[in-house]
C-alpha cells in the first residue's frame, strides 16, 4: 500500500513541531541545570524527536538505543537491542514521540529501574490517553492528542510516512 498525501490531513506543521520541541527542551534544560542526561530512544519512532531535542539542550548529554519487539498484539514484550551504557545513579530520560497504550513503555521503565537510575523520566511528543491500556503518565509531555492515528515525523503507517517532516491524521 502506498501512503499518499490524499489520505492523510495535516495536524501539525514542521514549524510547529519546532516549537514543541524547544518548549520541552527548555523545561528539561532548567530542570536538570548542571546535571548530565542519558537519553533512551526507543527505535524507530523517536529518532526524529530525539535528534531535534537533544540539539535543542545545552547539557552534557549522550544518546542511546533501545529496540522492543511485541510478539503479537497485547502480548509479551522483548529486547531485541538493549542499551550498553551503565545508567546506575544518572539521570535518565526515555523520549518518546508518541505514548498510545504505553505497554512498551511500561515495559521498557520497569527494565531501565532495574538498573537504578537517579531519576527516570519520560518526555513524549504527543500523548494520547484514549488509547492507554496502563496507568501511566509522561513527565513531560508537548502535545495531547484526540484518537486518531497520526503519520510523520518518525509515526508510520505500515512503515511508510516516517520522513514527513510534518504531522498528519491519517483519514479514513
């Protein structure tokens, strides 16, 4: 299937995507003056978010990837690429660029505690609490969002859309 501009209707603009981020990023920056970030990218949806927010911050910071594999839809959630940087007693932060059920998430905060952070935080682009199967809530967070599906900047549909630069609702 391709994706066409015709199936999709623009929610955010790249511009405003921008102001998002910075908004984020200056919040975290004050938060966390003087400290140093290890920032925890789920892949593949964040990368987008990720690359722009961490250039937005004036910080010692570094970057690392996570990859989690669903083995079917609502059940057991692996590891297929585990971060390789020691994160007890830092400062951590998971970006996200959507939270929507927050089962891998959930899944992923309980694995990084393990290996007792400091402090564990989650920043998400977007956040759509219609959609949550879990209690759980963002520290911080850009955008709510009604329930719809979203396409662009780093959210696919069937893999396809990732490098729109802007945000659309996927139509009907």
């Amino acid at each position: 299937m391709s994706l066409i501009k015709d199936d999709l209707s623009l929610y955010l603009t790249h511009e405003e995507i921008q102001n998002v981020v910075v908004e984020l990023a200056n919040r975290i920056e004050a938060d966390y003056a003087g400290k140093e970030l290890i920032w925890i990218c789920p892949l593949r949806g964040s990368i987008h978010f990720i690359a722009d927010i961490v250039r937005c911050i004036h910080l010692p910071q570094q970057v690392e990837f996570v990859q989690l594999k669903s083995l079917s839809k609502g059940g057991a959630i692996t590891i297929q690429k585990d971060i390789s940087t020691e994160i007890k007693g830092k400062h951590v932060l998971v970006a996200e660029e959507i939270i929507d059920s927050g089962r891998g998430l959930s899944f992923l905060i309980r694995h990084l505690e393990a290996s007792r952070p400091a402090s564990l935080k989650v920043v998400t682009l977007l956040d759509k609490p219609a959609r949550r199967d879990l209690p759980l809530r963002a520290d911080y967070i850009g955008r709510v969002i009604e329930d719809r599906f979203v396409v662009g900047y780093g959210m696919d549909y069937e893999e396809l859309g990732r490098n729109y630069k802007d945000i659309h609702y996927l139509k009907n």
